[in-house]
C-alpha cells in the first residue's frame, strides 16, 4: 500500500470542508460550515501557523490531517500538533493513517519540528492504538487542559 499525501491548498478546500464536517459530526463537534471554513481558509493559503494535507488521490481523498505549529522551551523549539486526521469510515482499518503519519514524521523532522503531540479521546481504543504503533506516549504526570479566548 502507498498512501500518498498532498499538501491542500485553496482548490482543495470543497472535498476537505466535506471530510471535515463529517469528522466533526463523528466527534460530536458543534461547528457551523462557516466556522469551519473561516478557520481552514488560512491554512490553504500558506499560513505559518499549519498545515492541511490530504491523504490519499488528490481527487478523491480518503481522508485528512491537519498539523498546527508552535514553539515549546522545553521540546527544543518548533512543536506542532496533530490537530485532526480523518479516514472516511468504509476505508477505515486499512492502515492509511498509520501510513499517511509515518509518511510525515520525517519531513516534519526534516522541517526542524522538535515534537509532535495529539490529543485522543479515552473511549477511542483503535486510535490510541494508531499512535502507540507510530510510538506516541502518553506524558506522565501531565494533563492537557485548554481555555477558549474566542467563541
């Protein structure tokens, strides 16, 4: 198997707005279509900030990941986050996320990117199990907590 990965740009943005919607939908995230355009826009059109790729043929993509950038003293420096990664449901179990992340590790790392963290829910057994395979650790002693600035 080779799952590719396409950095998306603005032209990408009507097949990754649908995936997106359905990821929330997934997850139980309340987003309006305009909200999700607002904040996706930015990343197709080359923001510093993150990246959007989409995995599979450009297309007809089977799915998504989203990588958002910060910088971190105690990681060495640039940081990103896994910020979402979505395979439509009748793909899923075939090893395209697994693929579609070890594909971008090293060009991350290449990149100067120090560390890469994700968050993932406790009822989600099969993801956990993505990124154990792909080496992610839980950080003892830490929690992630988050405070909206902005609705």
């Amino acid at each position: 198997m080779s799952t590719r990965l396409h950095l998306a740009g603005p032209d990408d943005a009507p097949k990754l707005l649908a995936q997106i919607a359905a990821f929330h939908a997934d997850h139980g995230i309340d987003q309006t279509d305009a909200f999700r355009q607002a904040a996706l826009a930015p990343l197709l059109g080359g923001s510093p900030h993150g990246a959007a790729y989409l995995i599979g043929p450009r297309r007809a993509p089977v799915g998504y990941l989203v990588i958002s950038f910060g910088y971190s003293l105690e990681m060495g420096g640039i940081d990103g986050f896994l910020d979402e990664i979505y395979i439509r449901p009748a793909v899923r179990g075939r090893g395209m996320a697994t693929e579609a992340l070890a594909a971008l590790l090293p060009s991350l790392a290449e990149a100067g990117v120090k560390a890469l963290h994700l968050e993932v829910k406790r009822d989600r057994p099969e993801a956990q199990g993505l990124y154990k395979r792909l080496r992610f650790e839980p950080r003892a002693d830490y929690h992630l907590m988050t405070r909206r600035l902005t609705q």
